[in-house]
C-alpha cells in the first residue's frame, strides 16, 4: 500500500526558515527531505527531545499579495512560513525540532553516530539454511528460493541495525579566562577564527547554537550558553558602525 502523506504548513521565525532552505538549496532537495532524512537515522525520542524554534515572534511577518479571492490583488501580513509534504500523524513541533537538528547537524553543533543502540543488542543472525537432501528438480528450485529468501532477510537485518541510530552531542570546550578577541569569538559560534561572516550569518548561527546549549534544554550548558552570549557581545562592538 502507498505511504499516505500530506501537506504540512508549518509557522516558523523567518530566520530559521531561510536557514532550511539555504540548507535545502545546498543538497539539491527540498524541505520535507531534510526533514525526512532526519527521522530516517534519529530516533523518535531524541528528536522529541530537542528544542523546537517555535513560532515567530509579534513582529516577525511576512507580506504576500492574495491571488484569489475577493481580497485579489491586496498585500497580507502572515507569519513566516515552511510548507512541507510528509507522511500523515506527525505533530508540527516534532516537524520543527527535526528540522532544527538537520540545522545543528550541518553546523557541526552535534555529530550523527550510526551504530545499534545501547538498549537494544543487535539480533542474532538467521540460523544457516540446511543442505538440501535429495529430492526431485522442483524441491531444488523450492531450497534455492529459500536460499534467496534468508538471504534478503540478512540484507534488510544489517539495513535495519544500520537506521538504529543515537545522537552523540559535541560541544565546544568553554575558553579558560572568557573571550578575550575576535578569533575566540568566532570559534565559539563555530566559524574558522580568521574568516570574516557578515552580521547575518552571525545572527543565524547565534540562534542556532542557542537552542542547543540554552540551560533549559536537556543538552544544554550554563558555562557554554555564557560563552556564545560573551562572544556576540565582543562581536557586536568590534562591528563598524
């Protein structure tokens, strides 16, 4: 039976929606896919677990032009927007927060470990097919379908244990002494220490590193939260006005 899906419109802050589709726009694929690979390889409850973005703030709009109705033609204050077409029973939130850990991925903020779980011990292989007694050409073809058969399961086996996946977070170490130049700052929000992002990419990278080492989350961590704050604040002076 086909996979049932359906469309998904899901209210997001425009900076993280841009950041999904930057992503998207660099893998040649769409959202939906970025978030499909995510629930592929992560388990369900590690990415329950993770921040959602939320929804935009007040001021955080968009405006579109309406292409029907009797409104046609007017312009429309909404909340920014990602449109995504998924199998049906999924809640927005969990949508969210797999997106934001397709974010935290590419950044680098956490890193994909394939391998069985811990809870779980990989199954014992299939017992090995008995040698066939003689029998008539027709039980032949019968064992040598069988064959095929455990061999196929074998495959979907090693497939399955591969897609059995946790999570492992890596963080930067917090500096000795704070940030003291331009060079930390930047390796904290995890840019190269001597390249030279513009303002909205550090804002970008800000808010997604936050979301991961906010006290609040279960990932989270007080020293290395006060790290990216001291790291915006030199970021910020040091900028020319």
């Amino acid at each position: 039976m086909p996979e049932i899906k359906q469309s998904y419109t899901l209210s997001c802050p425009s900076d993280f929606r841009d950041s999904i589709l930057a992503l998207a726009h660099r893998r040649r694929v769409n959202a939906a896919d970025v978030a499909r690979s995510v629930m592929l390889v992560v388990p369900e409850h590690v990415i329950e677990s993770f921040a959602d973005p939320g929804e935009p703030v007040r001021d955080d709009r968009e405006t579109v032009v309406l292409k029907s109705g009797r409104a046609e033609g007017r312009p429309w204050r909404r909340k920014p927007r990602l449109q995504v077409r998924l199998p049906s029973g999924l809640e927005i939130p969990f949508i969210r927060k797999a997106l934001n850990l397709a974010l935290a991925l590419d950044y680098g903020a956490l890193q994909l470990k394939l391998g069985p779980t811990e809870e779980e011990a990989p199954s014992p292989p299939p017992p090995p097919v008995p040698p066939p007694e003689p029998a008539p050409s027709i039980s032949t073809l019968h064992n040598e379908e069988s064959r095929d058969y455990d061999a196929e399961r074998r495959e979907l086996h090693d497939e399955l244990e591969q897609l059995r996946a946790t999570v492992s977070v890596l963080a930067f170490d917090p500096i000795p002494g704070g940030i003291t130049s331009r060079a930390e700052a930047l390796h904290v929000l995890g840019f190269p220490p001597y390249s030279d992002p513009d303002a909205r990419m550090i804002r970008l990278r800000f808010r997604m590193l936050a979301t991961v080492h906010h006290p609040d989350n279960p990932y989270g961590s007080h020293s290395r939260m006060s790290q990216l704050n001291a790291a915006m604040d030199l970021l910020r002076k040091a900028r020319p006005h």
